[in-house]
C-alpha cells in the first residue's frame, strides 16, 4: 500500500508514468467506401454510413468515406446505409446495409438506388466537402476543397450574372473562431461555364470576397439593429446600356423580426452594397415589393422583371427608374386598391359577380392562406382560386413555401421549382415540379422531385445560366438545415449549407398535364389544337385573348400515356399525349371521346357524344377546373 500511494504521489508531481520508449505506431491508411448512383455511376453525397455501435459517418461529395476507426479497421464491419432520396437493397434479414473487410488502404463501392428524380452532386459551401476524398487519395475538382473563406455554414443564396461572372450572396455565415459570424451578407463570384468556369455537373469554383482575416467578409451592412437580409437580386441595364445591379434588403430584430426594407446597388469599386433607400411604411401596407427570386419576361412588346414570392404575381418594368419606385409595381391580384395588409380583403367582383383578376398597382398579392380563409368562408369559389397547385398522382393540395421560376427552353414553358410547407417526410424539405404556359399561371399539376427525412431544404434556387443541353438539365440548390425540421440531430459538415441538385427535364416522370386549348377547328386543321406556350395573351396587354382551356393533358411521352392526334394521316406528330382508357384511379381526370357526326368528320371531346354521333373514349385527360378562369 505505502508503494502505491509513493506512486500516486509521483504521477501528480511529474505526471503519467511512461511504459516503454517506442515512439507511437504509425497510423495506418484508412479505408475507402465510395457510394455511387445505380442509374448514374456518380458519387453520391450526404449518405450516411453507421456502425453497429453507432458510429456514424457521411459521404462527401464524391460519395466517398474515409474509415479509420482504431479497433475496427481490419475487421469485417457491418454499416448501416442512410440518404434522403436514397435507398440500399435489403439484406435477407431486412438490413439496409453491407458488411465490408476493412483492409487499411484498401477500398470498397457501394451501389444505392435513387428515389428522388433529381439527382443529389455536391455541397457548395462549408468546411470539408472533400474531406474524405483528400484522406484517401481522391482527387478534389475544386481548388479549396476542405475550407473555402472559413465559412463553415451559409444560408439562402441568391445569383446573377453580373460583369461576365456569376454573383453569389448568402445569408448568416458562420466562421470556425466563435459562433457568431457574418449576418450582413458575404458574398462571391464565379466564372460562367465555357468561359473559365467549371462544368455545373462537377463543381463550382467561388472566389470570396474576405477581409484581413481571410473570412468572408460583409457586402451589405446595412446601419441598424440586427442582421441584414437580401432578396430580389436583379441585374438590369440603364438607357446607355450599362449593368446595375441591385436588390432589396431587410433589417431583422429579435424573433425574425423584420422592421425596415429598402433597396441596394451594387458598386464594383467597393466591391459592396450601398443604400439607395428606405421604404416608408405606408408604402409597404399600400402594395406589393420586390421580393423572391427574379425572372424576366416579356409581354406585350414590355420588357417586366417578375418576383417569384412563392408565385410570381408581382412584377415591374425592368428598367432600373422603374426598379426604385415602387409605385411602378404592380400584382396580379382580385383585390381591391387602398386595403392594407392588415385589413379584411376586398374582392373585386363585376355586377355579375364575377371575380376580376388583373395586373394593379398600388394593391397587394392575395396570399395563399388568405385564399384559404376566404374559400372556408365562402367568399370565394374554389373554381376563383388562383393558387391551386396539386399533386399529380393524388390530387393533393400543394401548398408552396419558397419557389424558383424560369423559363425553360426543352419545355417552352415556365418551370417552377418549389418547396412544400408541411410535406409528409419533413414541414420544409420536400421539392417539386411545376410548369405554366405563363408566369402567372394556371399552376395546376406538379410532382415531387426530392425528399428530405426530417430535414429542411428550403429557399431553392435555380440558376438559369447553368442549364445544359438547351435547358433538358437545369440546376438548383437550397438550404440543407435541421432548421424547422424538429430533427435534433443536425449532419456534421453539411448543417446549414447550401447543396447542389441536377434535374432531367426530359425525363418522362415530368411530362406533366398542361393547358390545352380550342377544340372546336375542323379536324383537317392540324393547327386546331395546341399544347404550345402562349406567352402574353391577355386582352389588356393589346394581344388576342387566349383560346379557352379545354382541358389537361402532356404535350409529350409521359409514363404509360398513349399518343392522341387530331387531324392529318394517322401517323403525325401527336397533338398531346393521354392516359390509357382503365387509367380511372388517377384523381381530377376524366374520359376523352373522339366522335364522328353525320357528316363523317371527327373531334374530339370530354363531353359525352350527342345524339346523333358516334363516339369511343381514346384515353383520359385531366379535367378544367379549380384555377383555369380566363385572365
């Protein structure tokens, strides 16, 4: 006893006894798994790989993992596999998993199945998005693919092409050195592709703007309490045809508060956002502001910049004297001039009482959850509602939180990329998909493209000047947080960063339902039909009003649909595409009947034949209805 108090008497003076003068073994090299797309042989991202004791590791984005745990590499290790989207084959006892010889050095792939039709490529921002790549030998596309401008986490991006590269702002940053870090706006550029840029299909090479510290400094610190917010990134050109760039800010207190708004310009000597001005807030009560995701669109010989906040129902000429005044903007809305937010909504009805869409200014969007108190209230129809959007398979009301809109070039139509609020595996993490003849719509069909377990993904962001392939690829990020995801396990790495997604347009999964129009030409007439966007069209603008809708169908193959043509020899191009006749299980469909009259000539109808012809049902189509009004 007395030897062993000597001895605990001389660890705490001189510390830990050494056992033996060896130096500490070399550590040996870890073992690599790479997870790759069945479809696509690509490195998948974001999958998780667990041990049997809870060890958990994530792939980067390369798909791979470095495995290096002591006591387990070198043995056979079961790992359990995980990825939102994703699925591993079961084993025989209903594991979603493979055991692996961990050889030190040694590699090892792994095949998942993708769920989600868009395909998961790579973390934009954060520390370590080739972290495992590097451990083990894998070569990184990017020149800072472990620490770019310290940023550990970014929120919500917003892009434009501006001076021949793509601008790119984020939200709150976070930094390694302390857990507050930059809230007014850090911001970054990058080369277009086929013009020093990467491919978007590998990568996206940002070159910050940072401070002395070599953090990615503010762009945007706006005077006032709390964190500075941007939104509306729009570049437009002044009468001597020169670049502005400009955007709308916000000033955030305490619990999201948002208590002032106002517009910015961009200066390219500072390299920072700079106050143009504040909105009074009489204004704001008045109408509507620029806010969301920017596209342009031109209708009626007019050049407008349209604001997606979700749906893009608000829009102003896109000149910049035009940006900075907001009694320029105007929002496609039933309301009635001088009600302020707060108010009870006045509908404007004629002295029919038919409600009146059209673009107003000085007046306000009627917002989705207004909508729904109305219709609970029966002050509106369900046939007068604007925002409808559905599911396509069920008929489930989609309800849209954040959205991106865009014209698509493969489609020839408005593409929307939106998040869900309250989606059945997480309230801000499910994505889908949705086309319009019009930026306003009618937005009637959409379909899922992602899902997120329990996990948020919102603020999506498509950017146009990747899209590949005249559009048939197009490219979009969001915010991958636990964030409103009730989830309280947050991913190591991945947390509050921004994730790229690539999506085939062509795929026959999005062939969805869009507006046809004018049945009632003589089947001789191959033009009687069209499925074709019509851009602009409504009566104030001076252009003829569209033709009524008729009903729903794809204009091109979609999963188990049957070719319909009008007119012309049997073998012309397909004015549309149908369901099959038993396709009777699909929700908001009816039957279409091609009918021959007395005279021989045929049409085709979603009414019932009238006495007098023949008639036999050629497929299904979707019905009109809901949102399909004439504005």
């Amino acid at each position: 006893m007395e030897r062993l108090l000597a001895l605990i008497s001389l660890v705490a003076l001189t510390g830990p006894v050494a056992l033996g003068d060896d130096a500490p073994p070399a550590r040996p090299a870890p073992f690599r798994i790479q997870v790759v797309d069945e479809d696509t042989g690509r490195g998948v991202p974001l999958v998780e790989l667990r041990t049997v004791n809870q060890i958990c590791l994530i792939s980067d984005s390369n798909g791979v993992v470095a495995f290096d745990e002591p006591g387990l590499l070198g043995r056979k290790v079961f790992f359990t596999i995980s990825s939102h989207g994703y699925e591993y084959e079961k084993d025989g006892l209903g594991y979603h998993g493979k055991a692996l010889e961990t050889t030190p050095g040694g590699s090892a792939k792994l095949v998942i199945r993708r769920r989600n039709l868009a395909q998961r490529l790579y973390r934009v921002t954060g520390a370590g998005i080739y972290r495992d790549s590097l451990l083990t030998g894998v070569r990184a596309p990017i020149h800072n693919p472990i620490l770019n401008g310290l940023v550990l986490g970014q929120d919500s991006v917003l892009t434009a092409v501006y001076g021949g590269k793509i601008h790119w702002f984020w939200g709150d940053t976070n930094r390694p050195d302390y857990p507050l870090g930059n809230f007014h706006v850090p911001g970054a550029t990058s080369e277009l592709p086929g013009h020093g840029g990467l491919d978007p299909e590998i990568g996206v090479e940002l070159t910050y703007f940072v401070d002395e510290r070599g953090f990615a400094r503010p762009t945007a610190a706006m005077p006032g309490e709390g964190p500075t917010w941007l939104s509306a990134l729009v570049v437009l050109k002044d009468k001597s045809h020169h670049e502005r760039m400009f955007a709308a800010y916000a000033k955030v207190r305490k619990m999201l508060e948002i208590y002032e708004r106002g517009l910015v310009e961009w200066n390219p000597r500072t390299e920072r956002f700079e106050k143009l001005s504040k909105f009074p807030d009489s204004t704001v009560e008045a109408g509507e502001l620029p806010d969301g995701h920017p596209l342009m669109v031109r209708e009626g010989g007019v050049d407008y910049v349209y604001f997606a906040n979700p749906y893009p129902f608000t829009r102003v000429r896109a000149e910049p004297e035009q940006f900075l005044d907001l009694a320029n903007y105007e929002a496609f809305t039933c309301l009635l001039p001088g009600v302020k937010a707060s108010a009870q909504p006045k509908l404007d009805r004629d002295r029919e009482g038919r409600l009146r869409y059209a673009w107003r200014k000085g007046v306000r969007v009627l917002r989705e959850e207004e909508q729904r108190r109305l219709l609970g209230a029966a002050r509106l129809g369900i046939e007068e509602a604007l925002i409808n959007l559905r599911d396509v398979d069920s008929g489930k009301p989609v309800r849209v939180h954040g959205s991106t809109v865009s014209w698509n070039d493969y489609a020839k139509r408005y593409m929307m990329i939106a998040v869900e609020a309250g989606g059945s595996s997480s309230y801000l993490g499910e994505v889908w998909f949705a086309l319009a003849e019009s930026p306003i719509g009618p937005w009637r069909h959409a379909r899922k493209i992602v899902t997120h377990d329990r996990y948020s993904f919102y603020n999506p962001r498509h950017h146009p000047m990747l899209d590949k392939n005249e559009g048939r690829l197009v490219f979009f990020e969001g915010t991958y947080t636990t964030t409103f995801s009730g989830n309280p396990a947050p991913t190591p790495r991945y947390d509050y960063n921004q994730v790229m997604y690539s999506l085939d347009v062509s795929s026959r999964f999005l062939a969805l339902p869009v507006a046809i129009r004018d049945l009632r030409a003589r089947p001789t007439d191959p033009q009687s039909l069209s499925a074709r966007p019509w851009v602009g069209g409504n009566s104030s603008s001076g252009e003829p009003a569209r033709p009524p809708i008729v009903f729903y169908a794809p204009d091109r193959p979609g999963i188990a649909t049957v070719p319909v043509v009008l007119g012309g020899p049997p073998h012309a191009e397909p004015d549309f595409y149908a369901l099959p006749i038993d396709a009777d299980d699909i929700p908001d469909t009816v039957a279409l009947f091609e009918t021959i009259d007395a005279r021989g000539e045929r049409s085709l109808t979603v009414d019932p034949p009238p006495p007098g012809t023949r008639g036999r049902v050629v497929g299904r189509v979707w019905r009109k209805g809901l949102n399909d009004f004439e504005f």
